[in-house]
C-alpha cells in the first residue's frame, strides 16, 4: 500500500527534522532540530500532499463504484428527512413556528434548509407550511365541527381577514366559497 510507505516515510522525516520526541504531550511548538537536513520540512509537506491525494483518490472511488446504493441511501434519508419535518410541522399548526424554529429542530443551515425543500417540495419551508395549515384548515371546514372564525383561531392567524386571504390566495377560492362548494347537492 502506497500510504503506508508515504506515512513510513512521514515518520522518518519528521524525527530526521524534529527529532525522536514527536510524540511528547509537552510540546506545543515544533522547532526543527539545527542540524535538520535541507528540505525536511518541505518532504513532510510533500509526503502529506501525496498522502492526502491518495485518501482522496480512495473515497472518490468508494463513492463511483457503488452509486445507485448510495442515492437510494440518500433518497431513502432524505424522504425520512422530510416526513421528520413535516411531522414536525404537522404538530404545531397553530401558526407558532417560523424559518429558524425549523432550522434550529433539526440542525440545518438555513441554505441547506431552503435548498433541501426547494428540491424535495419545489416550494419554500414557511410556503409548505402555510400549505399545510390551509390543508388542515379544509379538512377542518369539511368535517363541520367548527365555523370559520373557530378555524382561523385554532390555526394561530390574528384575524379571520388575514386567514381568508391565504386560504383565497392558496386555494382560489375563499373559505365561505369552499365550505359552500363541499355542501353543494346538485338537483
């Protein structure tokens, strides 16, 4: 193995350099020795290049021989990702979450956030959470046990004005117009 050898040769030079104590906890700078070769430290930094190349090499091609598993893991973790979330979500539909509740839950930048449900959705974290609380709001029209105003107050909106307008800007169509379009019996 080519590593091996370069961290064999790492070795050597470094005691050729900084002599046998490397390995000292005491030593918090390394001077090298006044009788170091020329060019030690320049070979140190050579070996450690090479070494790190070949560590590169190496990963990339773990990562091209098998692919199609590691999408289907990626895939597989980013479905779990999502469903994570939208159950987070899903749990705090009165309107108390905002962009950094969500990051922060899960841990994420907010670039990676954004970019993550910009792929997996093709909308914003807070459009697909609004979307998921006028969805909340229709399933709550259609099951009838409670009226319009009830509804924008359970789902955390200040005024039944500013929920109409989501719902009307979501739907197309107002919430009074929904809730007479499910109880429509045509003759």
């Amino acid at each position: 193995m080519p590593e091996k050898r370069l961290l064999a040769s790492l070795h050597q030079e470094g005691e050729t350099c900084f002599g046998p104590t490397l390995d000292s906890a005491n030593i918090l700078i390394l001077e090298p020795r006044h009788d170091a070769p020329f060019g030690s430290q320049q070979l140190i930094r050579i070996y450690m290049e090479q070494l790190f190349l070949l560590m590169l090499r190496d990963n990339r091609a773990d990562r091209i021989a098998s692919p199609r598993r590691q999408l289907l893991t990626d895939e597989k973790d980013q479905e779990e990702l999502l469903g994570r979330i939208t159950r987070f979500m899903q749990a705090h539909l009165d309107g108390s979450l905002d962009f950094e509740a969500i990051r922060s839950e899960f841990s994420m930048s907010a670039t990676g956030l954004k970019n993550f449900f910009a792929f997996r959705t093709g909308m914003g974290v807070i459009q697909y959470y609004q979307r998921l609380r006028i969805d909340e709001a229709r399933r709550l029209l259609r099951v009838g046990s409670m009226n319009i105003t009830e509804i924008s107050e359970h789902l955390g909106y200040s005024s039944i004005h500013i929920f109409s307008r989501q719902f009307k800007r979501l739907m197309h169509i107002s919430p009074t117009e929904y809730l007479k379009s499910i109880h429509y019996i045509p003759l």
